[in-house]
C-alpha cells in the first residue's frame, strides 16, 4: 500500500479514481501523524544517535571511530529523509491536490512511497550495520543486540529492493516493515540499555 494512504491520505488507484488525496475528516489525522513522527526524529531519534555515537566511538578506536560515526550519519540521514518525506506529505494534506489528475495524484503519492520505503531504508540500514559491527567487535553492548541490529539492517535492504520490480506491495516490500519493526525495537532497547547504564555511573546524590 502506497505510504500516503497508511497515513490516512486516499490517492488514485493505478487503474482508477477511489478519492481526492484528503478526506477532510482525516485532515487532522495526517496532521498528527506527520507532526508526532517529525517530532520524534528530531527530538529523540538523533539525540539518542549522538548518545549512541558516544558510546561507540571508545570502543571503535582502533578503526579511529569510522564505524561509530557511519552509524550516526546514518541516522542523519533516516531523521533528514523522513522529515522531508513528512513535509511532503504535510504539503499534501493541504489541499492542493483539489486541481490535480488522478494521474498526478499517482505520481505524487509513488514519490512519497520511494521516499519512505525505498530511500529510507538504506539511511536506518547503515546506521543500523554500522552500529553492529562495533558492537559485535568490541562487546560495547550485548552480542544479541548487534545481532538483531544486523537482521534489521539486512531486512530493511532487501525490503528497499522492491523498487526493482516497481511493487510496493509485493513480497520484497514485506521485508521492508519487518525490518523497520525490528529497527525501532532495537533502538527501544539500546535506549534502555543507555539511560540504565548512565544510571549505573552515577553516583549516589550525583
């Protein structure tokens, strides 16, 4: 399913009109979503990158930290493309499709689809990878957590090569979502991982 229609945006079939791009009933429900998800990269996402990348980087001297900051640039890049991915989307949500063909419509939602389920991936992949190998080297963190990490980056390329067969909803794209589930699992747990351990270094009334 086009990425815009799981946000609530109904955009034209390929072989039809099943809508304008907002149901002005959902208005408010893209608003949220694009706000809520702009948001959390921004004001979670890389400040939890930036702590991962402090982490890392002690444990990742002998490669002078190349994996540690990989990782974050690829975190970067995931907070960059959703942001403008959601702007998009925002943009969409606005009401300027009202004078658009259905075949623009199209065009405009398939764009939005490359960016967050083609694009995107390779963006999470390498931070995602990049983090696991210092993890799985230098035992900074769990051998289990790198691991998983691994899986998700791995799931999240193969998902990303649907574009090769131009179907989002084909077998490929399933990948896609299993490995974006994974993502936001392990950084739920790194997350955890993190605030315990600074909690563990500090001392009593610190």
């Amino acid at each position: 399913m086009p990425f815009p229609q799981t946000c609530g945006i109904h955009t034209p079939t390929h072989n039809g009109t099943y809508g304008r791009l907002i149901a002005a009933s959902e208005t408010t429900q893209v608003h949220l979503v694009t706000w809520l998800a702009a948001l959390a990269h921004v004001f979670f996402f890389l400040p939890f990158a930036a702590g991962l990348r402090n982490l890392l980087a002690p444990a990742d001297a002998a490669d002078e930290q190349m994996w540690a900051r990989l990782s974050y640039t690829g975190a970067v890049l995931t907070a960059a493309i959703v942001v403008v991915g959601l702007a998009f989307l925002e943009v969409l949500s606005q009401g300027v499709a009202e004078d658009l063909s259905d075949d623009t419509l199209v065009a405009l939602a398939r764009f939005d689809t490359v960016i967050f389920t083609a694009l995107k991936p390779w963006g999470s992949a390498l931070a995602l990878a990049a983090a696991s190998v210092v993890i799985l080297r230098s035992g900074v963190l769990a051998k289990w957590i790198g691991w998983f990490g691994a899986a998700g980056a791995l799931l999240l390329v193969i998902g990303a090569l649907w574009i090769l067969g131009e179907d989002d909803e084909g077998f490929l794209a399933s990948f896609f979502f299993i490995g974006l589930l994974i993502g936001v699992l392990w950084v739920l747990v790194v997350g955890i991982v993190m605030i315990r351990s600074d909690e563990q270094a500090t001392p009593p009334g610190g």
